[in-house]
C-alpha cells in the first residue's frame, strides 16, 4: 500500500539493503543515503577541478568581483513583469504527481482558484524584482537510480534523478521562455550544436556524419572522426563563466540577478524511500531538472567549435562534441586532429570542464 502511495506521489520505491564504500559496509538506512549523497556531492566541489583551472578561476572571479556592473535596459519581454498569460502557459499540459521539498505537486498549482493564481503572480513578480529566489526553492530531493550493469552495492552504480520545487519550476519556466526567445532572436547559439533545440535532433548529427563519409568516400579520401564527451558535464559548469557570457550577449535587468541567485547557494538531499540524509551544497553546476539550466548550460559551451579550425570540423549535441576531417595523407591528418585536440585541451583550461578520458571513440 505505502509502495503505491509513492507512486501516486511521483516518488519511486528503490531498494538499497548494503553500500560498501571503500572497505565500510553500510546498512543503516540513514548512513546509506549520506554516503550517496556524499559521492553525489564530490562531482561538484572545487578539488575535484584541475589544481590550475582552480587558480585561474578564482583569479577571474576576483577580477569580475572588482569590474563595475553595466544596468542597460533590455526592452520589455526580456524584463517586465511576468503575466498572467505567462503563468497559465507555465501551468498547460503537463501531469505530474512528483513534489520537490516544497511538497507541492504542480497539479495542485494547475487547480488553484483564480484568486490562488493572483497570489501566486504576485509572489512570482516579488521574486523576479528583488532578485533573491527562496533559499527552499534551491534544493533539491535527488532519488538515486541504479544504472545499467553497474555494481549497486556502489555510489557508483547509481545516477541522481533530480526533483525541484514545483513552485520554483514553474518561475523557471517563463524565465526560460522569455531568455530562450532573446537567444533566438538574436541568433546567439552556435549552428554546430544540435542538442534540446527545437527541429534539432540526434537524427540531424548523424545524417550529417553520414552524408560526410558519404562523400569522402566518393572522393576516395579517408574520414577520421573523433567523439568527446564532457565529463559529468551539468556538475562541473562553471557558473561565473554562464554569467560572464550573459553579460556578453547584453543580458541584465531582472534577468541577469534572477539567473544569479539562480545559481548561487544549490543544495540538496537524496531521499532513499522514506530515508532523507543530510543537506549538501553544490558548489559548481547547473541543477538538473530545470528548464532554465539546459539553456544556461548551452551558454557555457557555446564557444566549443570556436576552437575548432578549418579544415576539422566540429558537430554537438549536448555534452557530446564530434570533431571529423577528410583527406588522403592520413599523416596529415592526424597532426591536425592532434593540434585541435590540443585547442580542444585549451578551452577546457579555460572554461573548467573536462573531457570523459573513459568515453573518447575514433
């Protein structure tokens, strides 16, 4: 019964009896959940970075600390106060019984009254003015799924399923369409990436590839064609980086300080069933689960092909980056695939992610 109660919340029922970490064995319910969410935890703390992007970060943040702020106006879907148009548009189509740590489920929010719904614009428009995104609205209750052919007696054998608060989803969620507009508009994301863009696919990246071999092949050439990947890739964003970028693109207002809190102070707790163990903070990332962190996300790797240079070429789709080159002197070819890696090398210096060295393909 407790199992369907569950299930009719959104929560899913996971068994974990024993989680062996180094050579502890872990039986305890409570002292199961902390130590996944320890390991969760240390996909995002600064030690985990390379020792001298950590320098260089903290360099460039003390830089941007100490730079003046520009406040130019951005014009009025970009900044003005949020509609109730906006709200009921946030509130269509979805069915989900799931509920963050405000245990709200977002079907209660699609049947407030009309009343309940002024409310809630009015609190929405509070936050978007001030800035400050409530400290609760900024954890999250992650479920820790086993994954495929992994060792679940492991931290390792599972991936966090992230749950927010329905309330601050839905804020997000305007807030991505109105930022996701401005993007679009103004032609900001590179062509190369394919990834959570609308009429973009995975179809799309491999009939390009396709089309590639394709025609060397009709030219009687060789194609090499390397696949990286980003290595814990939502974790590891820098999140000054996202801000820097913004600033790039002219983006301020009420957008940028929402964006900012946005990011600042993340935490969460994984929940095994009814077990919730500690809180921990994130000190690097996007959240997973918000619509607005795939496009901020998007932000931080928008400059990848920028370091890709003729005749390599460079296709994405999210996290995962193709780089190919066409020709008959193979020793060529492979000195310039080799001096892109070693560009490739240096934009991960300076934006602070790093490549899977477990998931490169040739």
């Amino acid at each position: 019964m407790w199992n369907k109660i569950k299930t009719l919340k959104g929560v899913p029922f996971i068994q974990i009896k024993t989680l062996m970490v180094g050579q502890t064995v872990y039986t305890d319910p409570k002292e199961i959940t902390n130590q996944i969410g320890q390991f969760f935890y240390s996909n995002s703390i600064d030690s985990s970075l390379n020792p001298d992007f950590l320098k260089f970060k903290e360099t460039q943040e003390m830089i941007t600390l100490s730079s003046p702020t520009t406040t130019t106006s951005q014009g009025s879907i970009l900044n003005d106060p949020i509609t109730m148009s906006e709200l009921n548009s946030s509130l269509e189509g979805k069915k989900s019984y799931s509920c963050g740590p405000d245990n709200i489920p977002f079907l209660f929010l699609q049947n407030i009254s009309i009343k309940g719904k002024s409310l809630l614009l009015e609190l929405y428009n509070d936050v978007w003015f001030s800035g400050i995104i409530p400290t609760l609205w900024k954890n999250a209750s992650i479920t820790p799924i086993p994954k495929k052919e992994q060792n679940r007696h492991k931290p390792s054998g599972y991936r966090p399923i992230s749950v927010l608060c329905n309330l601050s989803k839905t804020l997000e969620k305007k807030v991505y369409n109105r930022l996701n507009w401005y993007v679009k508009r103004f032609n900001l994301l590179s062509p190369n990436q394919h990834g959570f863009r609308k009429f973009h696919s995975t179809s799309d990246c491999h009939v390009k590839i396709e089309t590639e071999i394709l025609e060397s092949y009709a030219n009687k050439q060789t194609m090499i064609l390397i696949s990286l990947d980003l290595q814990k890739a939502y974790d590891t964003v820098w999140r000054q980086r996202v801000l820097n970028i913004l600033r790039k693109w002219h983006i301020n207002g009420q957008m940028l300080p929402f964006i900012t809190s946005f990011l600042k102070e993340r935490s969460f707790q994984v929940r095994v069933n009814e077990h919730m163990s500690e809180k921990f903070d994130l000190e690097n990332g996007v959240p997973q689960g918000s619509p607005l962190s795939i496009l901020l996300f998007q932000a931080a790797i928008n400059n990848l092909p920028d370091e890709v240079s003729h005749p390599v070429k460079s296709i994405m789709f999210a996290d995962n980056t193709h780089i190919y080159l066409k020709g008959k002197n193979i020793k060529s070819m492979a000195r310039q695939l080799q001096d892109c890696l070693n560009d490739l090398s240096k934009w991960c210096f300076h934006s602070g992610f790093i490549f899977s060295p477990e998931k490169p393909n040739v």
